[in-house]
C-alpha cells in the first residue's frame, strides 16, 4: 500500500524505514512544519538524514502529506488531550477521501470515539488501531471476534516507562526521580515524561478500550477515568509490597464502565507483575477465562512493526 | 451459523450446549457410532441428557451428520496419528460440499496439512484451527497478519495437563503417579493420558505450528519432531532445578524447521513457567520482539469457545 505518514518522531520515522520490508511504498511524510511528497515513492532514508541535519523533513507545507497520493494514512502525531487535535482532522481529511487509517496516537478512539466511527461509517475507508493498546498480539481483533459484551474485564500495565520506573525502583531501592534520570539517559523517556508517569497515557488507552467493549450509545474519554500516577509513591510503599510478596505496578483497569488507572499491589508471580519496559494486557472473557499477553517492550520498532501489521490487515481484507 | 458436530465427547457437548450463546444453531450431531440431526435445530440438552443416560447420541447413522444440512463442520473427534483419518475424510467430504470447517482435532494440520490446504483451495469453505494451539488469543491469526517469514521462533508449554504434573510435582515434592492419579480424580486427566504425558500431543502441536510456518513446499509431521515426554522425570531433577532458581516445563519448540518436545528447566519468573493447567505461547517476532500469550486452562469450556470464536470469525468474512 501506499503510505502518507503524518508525524516524523522516533515511531514516525521507524514507520518509514520499515515500510518498504512490509511491501508497502511511503509517499508523504509529514512533520509539524514541513512535508515531502512523491507519488512514485518518497527516498526514505534521504530524508530522515536531512532531517537529523536540517531539523526539517522537507520543503513542502505540512498539509501536502494529507493531500498526496495514498492509500492509508499513518497517523503518530504525539497524543493530545481535550478535541484530540490536530490527528483528529487527518483523520477526517484521510477518512472523506474514502482512504484507510492507521493510528499511534492515542487521542482520536480515546476522546472522540463516536465522530471517528461516523467518519467511518461514511467512508470507504477503514480505523485500525492496534498501536495504541499494546504489542503485536491483536487484542482489539480478538475482542470483535469474541464478541465485545463478552469481555467481563480487561486490566494491564500499558505504560512501558512508568514499569521501568517502578520496577527499578522496586529492584535496585532507588528513589523516583533517579531512576527517571537513568531512563532519560537510556532514550526511554521522552524529555518531558508527564503522559507517562501521572497516568495520563494509561488513562488514553484506558478510555480507548472502554469505548470498544461499550454499547453504541454510550461513549468515554479520559474525563471518566479516575487517575493516579506515580510521582507520588514513596520507596517505603515499594518495600513495604516487597515484604508482603507483592509489587507496585501502574495498572490500568475497565470493568463495567469503571475506568481507573493507579498503583496496585499485584503479587510478584503474577503475571501482571512485568519488569522493566514490558507491557501486559489481561482480558477476562466469559468461557474462555483469563487470558495474559505479555509483550518484550514498546520501543518505536515494536510500535512501528505493530503499526505495520495494521496495514498488512488492511491490505488483505 | 448452521452447525455439525463431528464427536461428542467433552469439548463437542460444550460446543453444542454453549453455540447458541454465540448466535449458532446445532443442525446435527454425531459420536462414533450413532448421530442426530434436525435442519431446523437439535434439541441440544434433550439430545445430551439422553447420551448421559442411554449412551449413544441419536438414532441415525453416524455418516449422517455430515451429510445434514449445515455451514460449517466443527471437527472434535480424538486426534489421532498416521494419516489422521477419520478426522480427515470428514473435512474432506465437507469442503468438498463448499462448507467451512473449524477444527478442535489436530491430526489433519498436523499430519496431512497440505492435503487439507489442496481441499481447500478447491472449495468455497475454510479451515481455521485456533484451538489446536492454545488459547482464544488468536495465535494464528496473528501469524498470518505479521507474516509467517517474521516468525523467527515458537515455544510454549501446550498441554494442560503435563503442566499441571510437573508444577504439581515440583510444589508439592510428590511423584508422577501419585500427580497424574490425582489429576484423573479432578478430570483433568482422561482414563488415558498416554499422548499428554508423553509428549504427542505437544509434538502434534508444533507440527501444526511449523506447517503454519513453512514454505509451500515443505511438510511436516509428528515424524519430524524429536519427542521426549515426562514421565521419566525424577523428583531429584525437579528438586535440583528449584535449587538452581529454576523449575522444568514441557516445552515445544519450533525453530528453523527444527521440532523438538522435551522437559526443559526455565526460571522460575520466566513467563514460560506457567503453573496448573495454565498454557504459554511465546512468539519471537522479527522487528515486534518476543511476544508471551498465557491462558488460564484449556478446559472443554475454553476450547469449546476458542472453537466457537472461530466459528464468528468465518461468518464475519
């Protein structure tokens, strides 16, 4: 398929070098500033270069990429909160032109699930969003098959930073703020951590999964879920769970319409118990029980690779 | 969707008593000796009671199952070895009338996988297959949408109930007899638990998976997996494991189109030391990482809804 990604970050980029390997052809990508643009394919690896040089992606108006030549937009423009703009009109720009989506941004199924399903409705086009729930295992594709009204509960640790963290300071008896240091260091915080470790991020996925269990009349966006970070936690708390055969860990829960995400106790052999970036997600489904999917780390390769997959499915139905 | 059991044990009864639920109809049943059919619906409890009280499922030959009327054909005889007959020709005959199939059964993918594959070509049926290999978290498909050549490497503890012994025997320092006597009193074990403790009925399952993997031109079977099962296991190996951090799991494994089924030592945190009757797949994806799907038990409830959660899956393409 033919790509326009909108969004040149470290997912973004990692979309555009990768494409070609999933036999998909990037022509446009786009960051806030600038695009470039080519029907016939865009030279990745020239332009992420000219990036890292010039800081720009291209000499074209940012609004080009949505106008190019496309079959599925990409769509990893960092999460906003309140009208999940800007993605929210790529969206739609993408969605009119009857073209498919594919999301890493959060903000369009967490904030304003129901416009972007009467968009969809109208279109053509098709919303896959695997990428913002977790790994490569479609957990959105198995809940459509099983039947969303059989999913009894879905919890998990969605936030590979904030498990670095509280794992860390967990294992080595560091305080909070060093151990943000060290994952700053190491690339897998982002310079301003915020979404991160005060929930907000869980909080998107959080909503994005209630919207797709919900019935058609009802609808969620991180203002119905009840928030705690990890900013406050205090070591003592950590040693206190270890003591007791537990850990902290940041979990994200939706149960019958409740959304929460907080530090929980879960005990150190459960399978919620993750260590370091990993991330999980449990799904509780009538019949078929508790089921565990546990992925190694949500870098941008994982991302982009899970990012890609959603294409591949497009492409095939 | 219209459909025909082929096998009345457990997991078929829990298919036909939970296919309602799941918006089917049963339109015919059958065991090895006797069958029941009705196009409009089977009385399913009425029909299952009398099996508990008379013994055989209907009054009808047991052929007539597969010439009732119905869409799809759920396979759920015992598997088998050699040429996986009879679960085979039942396939046969219903892709040859157009009709899907979903297997619970693993002998035709694991023994004659691109037979099947030529039926199917031919026909306007399908053949998925998801409950022979774990949990309703959907494996297979999962494959198919990253694409099998990403698939650097499959393992996982696949059977139930040699998990179930060993984490037994490793918690509770028992022996395998006294386990596996106690696992047939909870009916866990069947009468005959022969394919579970000696490693056939892994072995059939990374047969399955390899196929799944492999080129077009290459075929696998049981044949090709080196198989060692669990019942030579002493007390002393599992002691001496636990000491080292340690315990020892069934494992399969599939790799480079190498098969092998064997008691292997994994640490105690690892995600593969699963406990009870709990199951684990690990996929090691190119680009996305190593992926880690657990599921509570395969039950007959479990499978029966893996089974039925297929069935959704070809009525929603």
């Amino acid at each position: 398929m033919k790509l326009s990604i909108i969004g040149a970050g470290t997912v973004g980029s990692r979309v555009a070098e990768l494409a070609d390997s999933y036999g998909h052809t990037v022509t446009a990508i786009s960051d806030s500033t600038s695009a470039v643009t080519d029907a016939s394919g865009v030279d990745v690896h020239a332009v992420l270069e000219d990036k890292r040089e010039s800081g720009t992606i291209g000499n074209e108006e940012s609004e080009s990429a949505l106008e190019a030549e496309y079959d599925c937009l990409v769509e990893v423009t960092p999460s906003t909160l309140g009208d999940a703009e800007p993605a929210f009109n790529h969206i739609a720009t993408a969605l009119r032109r009857d073209r498919h989506v594919v999301l890493g941004n959060k903000s369009p199924m967490a904030q304003r699930y129901r416009d972007v399903r009467e968009l969809e409705e109208n279109s053509a086009g098709e919303v896959l969003f695997e990428a913002t729930i977790g790994g490569p295992i479609p957990v959105l594709s198995t809940i459509h098959d099983v039947g969303p009204d059989r999913v009894i509960s879905i919890k998990g640790v969605f936030n590979g930073l904030a498990n670095f963290i509280l794992s860390r300071m967990t294992a080595e008896g560091l305080g909070y703020e060093h151990v943000l240091a060290e994952a700053q260091d190491l690339g897998i915080a982002e310079v301003d951590p915020t979404f991160d470790v005060e929930g907000t991020d869980t909080a998107l996925t959080c909503s994005i999964l209630a919207n797709v269990l919900a019935e058609s009349d009802t609808e969620f966006t991180v203002d119905d879920v009840s928030i705690e970070g990890i900013t406050e936690i205090p070591g003592s708390a950590l040693n206190l769970a270890r003591e007791d055969g537990k850990t902290v860990r940041l979990l994200g829960e939706v149960r019958d319409g409740q959304l929460r995400v907080a530090p929980r106790t879960v005990p150190q052999n459960s399978p919620l118990a993750v260590t370091g970036p990993q991330t999980v997600v449990e799904l509780d489904i009538q019949d078929a029980g508790q089921v565990n999917v546990t992925s190694s780390a949500a870098t941008s390769t994982e991302v982009a690779s899970t990012i890609l997959t959603d294409v591949n499915r497009l492409e095939r139905q």
